[in-house]
C-alpha cells in the first residue's frame, strides 16, 4: 500500500480543494485520491493514495477513535466526511475546523474528522 503524508498547515477550504481536485479533468485522469484528517486541535494531515484503494472501515475506525458515522457527502459521493458516530458520548473535543469545513451550523462535529475525495466506488 503506497500511502503519503503531508501536514497541511494551511485553512481548509472546501469549495477551493473542490474546484481544483474534483471538478477539474487533469484530477479524474489521475490515479491518486485524498484522503484528509483534520485533528480537534485544526491540525490537518493528507494523504494521497490510489483511486481504486480506498481506506478500509479498520483504518478509518482507527483515525475516529471508533465506530464511524457518515456526516457530509456530496451527491455522487466522490467526496464523503466521517465522525466518530460515539464522540459526543465519550466526551471527545470539539473539532471546529471541521465543523466550518462542511457548514454545520446547528451542531458541532468532535474528535478527529476524516475527508474522503475522489475514491472510486465500491
């Protein structure tokens, strides 16, 4: 498994990471996805692997902490965000990069949240 890391010590800005890696042919030609973890500190990781790898539910369970709720996705799923689905329950802190990341405003996202853009489809 061919997996790169990079911290990204910039803010996060979906619509722009959007415009420039979905929705741009030279992003669909390629054979590389995103994978991005954004910790409750701000502090935000990305990982690059291949389209047709994604990560198994054992290594997204490991980067939340637990069992994973899915809580943004657009409509083809090509960009997905997961939670810890218990975080609330355990206490786990506020993740408020995140939370403006995807625009939930009547709620607040905890723990470790991870983004998924541009895996194929299983």
């Amino acid at each position: 498994m061919s997996t790169t890391a990079t911290n990204l010590k910039i803010g996060l800005n979906f619509d722009f990471f959007m415009m420039q890696f979905m929705e741009t042919p030279s992003f669909k030609e390629t054979d590389m996805a995103h994978m991005i973890v954004i910790d409750p500190d701000g502090e935000i990781t990305e990982y690059q692997r291949r389209r047709n790898n994604p990560p198994p539910l054992q290594e997204l369970q490991k980067i939340v902490g637990g069992y994973i709720e899915k809580v943004w996705g657009n409509k083809d799923n090509t960009a997905i965000a997961y939670c810890n689905e218990e975080g609330k329950i355990h206490k786990l802190p506020p993740n408020e990069k995140a939370t403006q990341a995807i625009r939930m405003e009547h709620d607040t996202l905890v723990g470790n949240v991870v983004f998924l853009f541009g895996f194929e489809e299983e």
